[in-house]
C-alpha cells in the first residue's frame, strides 16, 4: 500500500517545492552539462530545505519538446536517478517525487523506487479515456514493487470549466486510483480558483494547488487543500528557469504557516 499522505510530511499542508532539471542527455545541452545540472539541483534543493520547504517534486521541466515515454530513451531514467539521487543524500529528512514529462508515469515510479522517493506525479488520467493510461502505470507499479509509492494526478480546471466539471474530473482520477490530486489553473501559472479546489473534495483524496501560486494567494487556497505544489512562485520575477528567491521562499513558508496556524485555532 502507498505511505499515507499525512505521514510523508513533518507538517499539515505541506510546501512542495518543484526541482526545475536538465535538460537531459541528448537534449538540447543537456550532454554537456549533466555534472552542471546535478551541482544546480542538489544546490537549489539544500537551500530551499534551509528556508523551510517541506519536500520536493523533482522534473524534467527542460526536456522540451518531449517525446511519448516509449521513445524515452534509458539516458533519461539515467539522469534523474543521478540528479535524485544527490537531492537525497543532501536533503535525507524531506519528502522527493519524481515527475517526468510529458506523460512518463513508469520511468518516474522507476526513479522514485530507485531513490527512496515517496510520490511520482503523472499527467492524463483525468479523463475516462485515460483508464488505460492509468491502468498500465498501476500495473507497473506492483510489477516491481512501488506499491509503497504514492501517485499524485494532476486534475486541470480548464478556462471557463465550472465546479462541477472540475470535480468530475477529479472523481475520474479517483476512479483510476490515484492516491493524490494535484490542481492546476486554466493556464501555466494561474491557479485553480478556490471553488474549484473546493470541488475536487469529492474525490476523497488529498488535493494540493499545483500552478500560480505564491505568498499574496496562498490564504485564499489553503482552506480547501491538504498542500501546496510550488514551482515558479519560488523562483525569481516568478519564472522557473530562474534561481531561487529567497524573498519569495521566505514569503510563501510565511504564509503556509500563517495559514496552519488559522486552521489549528479553527478547530479547537
């Protein structure tokens, strides 16, 4: 059985913080600098521990164009074992996904499975002609003994999708036995509206805000989700190819903490 989500984590409402690696062998540079992108996770990942984070979601964000995973060559499951690696043994106490786009849910359970990870994201199962998808990836991970690896979804609320479609949605997740909801906005930055948080409920499962979000949002997302996905909000003028801020760092650890906080007094 997958780790409970409560138990992966030191703290309700957890802040994940996005690892931004590569590009991989044989794309664009990414031949040339393997010891570079290595030295840059590892040194993003221990600074971001430092300010407060409270595990990592590790990707190939640099691998663009990508290709379907059957055309993945073994250099990629390679590399981000390497760079997993090296995150792990510099940040043992935090939580580490893996997530491999485009749409590469076996080579990412393969990477968890090989560093100890405790989650592996995966793209395209929220619709009902995903089962297949999600079925062969639910295989795989008996097939070599992941079970214990969580697979967090992503659930899109698309431009001018209302609550119930997003909730659909999640339900089709839950549907194909996902053990986690990651929601994401109606484009790359923008985050899902409060009411469509609140609908992926429904589903029965954790549901992290997983696109724009930082200190100024947080609050108004906090109350509907178990945690939060945090990628360019973390990084400088928010654009994930930047290094890491640590005004911004410092600012959204604030403010999920500030948002803990409310909730424990709200509950006594």
């Amino acid at each position: 059985m997958p780790t409970p989500f409560d138990r992966l984590f030191a703290h309700a409402k957890p802040i994940v913080a996005v690892l931004h690696v590569g590009p991989s062998p044989g794309v664009g540079n990414g031949s040339a600098a393997v010891d570079c992108a290595v030295r840059r996770a590892v040194a993003e990942a221990k600074l971001l521990a430092e300010l407060g984070v409270d595990g990592f979601l590790l990707e190939n964000t640099h691998d663009v164009p990508g290709v379907a995973e059957r055309d993945m060559g073994p250099e990629i499951a390679a590399f981000l074992t390497r760079v997993a690696a090296a995150v792990r043994r510099e940040t043992p106490r935090l939580p580490l996904g893996v997530r491999v786009h485009p749409r590469a849910a076996r080579t990412a359970l393969a990477v968890a499975l090989a560093v100890e990870g405790g989650f592996a994201g995966v793209f395209g199962w929220d619709r009902p002609e995903d089962e297949a998808r999600a079925g062969q990836a639910l295989r795989y991970r008996r097939q070599v003994g992941a079970e214990h690896v969580e697979l967090w979804a992503e659930v899109r609320a698309a431009p001018g999708d209302d609550p119930e479609t997003v909730a659909a949605r999640a339900m089709t997740v839950a549907r194909h036995r996902a053990d986690a909801l990651i929601v994401t906005g109606p484009a790359p930055g923008v985050p899902a509206s409060p009411e469509a948080l609140a609908a992926c409920a429904v589903a029965g499962l954790p549901v992290l805000v997983g696109s724009g979000l930082d200190a100024e949002n947080l609050a108004a997302c906090a109350p509907f989700v178990d945690g939060f996905v945090v990628g360019s909000g973390l990084k400088e003028h928010g654009d994930w190819r930047a290094p890491v801020c640590e005004r911004r760092v410092r600012a959204l650890v604030g403010a999920a903490e500030l948002a803990r906080g409310r909730e424990a007094v709200t509950l006594r």
